[in-house]
C-alpha cells in the first residue's frame, strides 16, 4: 500500500470543544542495518516544531551501499519544515555512503525535494596568499595599458566618422548631433554663467584686499583677466560641463546598455561610435572651447562688478585696463585647452557607460564614475598644460 498523507477534516459548523494541539513530530530510525527505515509521525509543520534539524550523525550506524527507505503513513500533515528534514536526511545519508529512496515520501514532498541541491553550497573560499607585488604591478599596468589602447581606439573611430561627416558618409543623424549641440552648450549658458561671473567676483575681491596694502587696486584688472583667460574660466566650465553633461552621457549610455538597445545596433551592424558616440563628443567638443569663451567673459564682468564697487576707478578705466594688460595669446591658450578638455570629458563618459552593468544601481554609479574620472582628469591635463607653457614660454 503505497503511503498517503493524513489531514483532518473540520465540518463547517463550530466545533463545541477547541480542537485539539498538533500531534508532535517524531522519526525513529527502525530494521536492521542491512535494510534501514525511517518511520516519520505526527505534523512536520513550523508551528508543531518541525524544524529540528536531523543529526548528522543519525545514520552513522549504517552500512554502505544500502537504501535509506521511509514510512509516512503515521505524517498527518506538513509543510516547508518537512521538506528542511528530509534533506537534512538526504544529506547525512550520502556522508554515511546510504542511498536515499524517496518513493515512501509523498508525492509532493518528492517533487518539492528534487528542487534542492545534492550538497550544500560551499562555504567561502580560502583566503588565497597575495600575489607578489611584482606580480600584481604589472597586471595593473597591463590593465592601464590595455584601458588606454582601448580609449585611443575609441577616439580615432570618432576622429575618423568626424572627418567622413564633412563628406556625408558617416553613420551619424544630424537630427542626434543638433540635439546634443543644444544640450551641450544653450542649455548649459545659465549655469555656466553663474559659476564664472561668482569666481570672478570672488578673485576681484581677494585680488583688492590684498593690493589695497600696496596702492596697486587698479592691478586687480588685469589679475582677473590673465587668470580667468588662462586657468580659471577653461577649468571652471569643464568641471561644471564633466558634472553636468559627462554624467548625463554616462547614464544614457548605460540605460541603453541595460535596455540591450546597444545589443541591438550592433546586431543590424550599425556602429556604435559613429551612432551614438559621434554626436556626443563632436557636439561637446564644439560646444566647450564656445562656452569657455562665454565664460571668460563673465567672470570679467564679474570682476568688473566687484571693483567697480569697491574702489574709485571708472568702469571705462577698468576696461581699458583689462583688455591693455590681456595678451591674445592667453585666450588662444585657453580655447586650446578647453576643447582637449572636452574631447577628454566626452570619451571618458561613453567610455565609463560602455563598460557598465545591466541594472538601475550600475546607471548610478557609471554616472558617479564618469564626473569623477572627469574632473580628476582635467586637473590633470591641466598641470601638463602648465608645463608645457612653461617650456614653450607661453
């Protein structure tokens, strides 16, 4: 007779007397060592405590090669608890070199049983001795050479679909690049503006505080000309554009990359880098060296406002003065930079979105890496543009 589960059956009028606790469940392990049974009784549920684990050394007095059968006919009910013993004995069997014969449990049960693993997961691995530092140096280089291969690819694929725009052979929609150049630079004027004409009204103001002790307050004019034209301005825009529109082509990217849109180009065959990559970084890189301009002449204004204010110099004064003490050659060195700036910023966010993973947080932190990688990198070039000046005499 094969075993079946027993459940009792409640009529549907109140019972006059509360019915009664859950028998306990109880195994014993019964035959001989040549032919063992486990005999299961009572309710193998949570609330009847069936959750004990079985020992692992419950069937240390078996034999190898023999069959662990069961008897269920005395199981009144069960549940997930049930399911949790049976392969705690499953496990123990296999440690004692017993089979394990599930044709006495329920059909459910056995179905449900089959779902788990044979063995259990294995804990965490060893902690491995560190590699030598050797050893470890020169996978990191490798890895900085390899990432450097692959953005210098990168930038010469889009050099090369910039050079076959001009002939209309490249894969890029103007429709993608008019609306990049919108964002890229209109879009970006107010706050742009904002941050320039505060920095120059911050370094006017630091600038006559100090050159007050001196009687030289009109110096402050080309002060905050020379250093806007040169350093402040080109740095200021590329860091509010690498936060703005760095991180912004980063998440798009990304999203896309999780949304298996990028799948799908290159599955037609159509090139990423002309597709997509293109409009961003041509229109960032028209659109900053642009900007950089719009910048310094703000935070000129901005200087202008604080002087003007502060010390008795007609506004025509001070203007003369800026333009008098600011060479052309300074603003050309500022455009230059500006736009490697921007080519910088564009390649490393696209770079850092192709590279991220497949969910939401992975967006979030591809768009974290890609300003933080821009600015620290424009800091960077920055200083070699400094020392380059230095030893062209610029």
């Amino acid at each position: 007779m094969s075993p079946h589960i027993m459940t009792d059956h409640t009529a549907h009028a109140a019972p006059p007397h509360p019915a009664p606790p859950a028998e306990k469940p109880v195994w014993t392990l019964e035959g001989d060592t040549n032919t063992p049974q486990l005999v299961l009784r009572g309710a193998w549920t949570v609330q009847s405590g069936g959750m004990a684990p079985f020992p692992t050394d419950g069937l240390a007095q078996g034999r190898d090669h023999n069959t662990l059968t069961f008897d269920t006919q005395g199981v009144t009910g069960w549940d997930s608890a049930f399911i949790a013993f049976l392969w705690d004995v499953k496990q123990a069997a296999g440690h004692a070199g017993m089979q394990f014969d599930p044709q006495g449990l329920p059909a459910s049960a056995q179905r449900l049983l089959a779902l788990l693993p044979d063995a259990p997961a294995s804990g965490k691995a060893a902690n491995h001795k560190p590699a030598p530092l050797l050893e470890r140096v020169g996978g990191k280089t490798l890895s900085v050479l390899n990432e450097t291969g692959t953005v210098t690819e990168l930038a010469l694929e889009t050099a090369q679909g910039a050079c076959k725009t001009l002939t209309g052979k490249s894969g890029m929609r103007l429709k993608d690049l008019a609306s990049d150049i919108w964002n890229a630079g209109p879009s970006a004027l107010l706050i742009v503006g904002v941050v320039n004409f505060l920095v120059g009204a911050i370094l006017a103001f630091v600038g006559l505080v100090e050159l007050r002790r001196f009687a030289a307050e009109i110096y402050v004019a080309n002060l905050v000309g020379i250093a806007c034209a040169r350093e402040i301005s080109a740095i200021m825009t590329a860091i509010v554009m690498a936060g703005r529109t760095g991180g912004a082509y980063a998440a798009r990217i990304s999203t896309m990359l999780g949304n298996e849109e990028i799948d799908a180009l290159q599955v037609f065959g159509i090139p990423v880098s002309s597709y997509i990559l293109l409009p961003s970084i041509l229109s960032l890189g028209l659109m900053m060296p642009l900007l950089y301009i719009y910048g310094t002449i703000i935070a000129i204004f901005g200087g202008f406002v604080v002087s003007v204010s502060m010390m008795d110099i007609s506004p025509l004064g001070y203007l003369n003065t800026t333009f008098d003490g600011i060479a052309l050659r300074e603003f050309v060195f500022g455009f230059v930079k500006s736009f490697f700036f921007a080519s910088f910023i564009a390649l490393a966010a696209c770079r850092v979105g192709l590279q991220a993973g497949r969910s939401a947080a992975d967006v979030g932190i591809a768009a974290t890496r890609a300003v933080v990688i821009g600015i620290v990198g424009i800091i960077a070039m920055d200083a070699v543009f400094a020392v380059m000046a230095t030893a062209l005499g610029i």
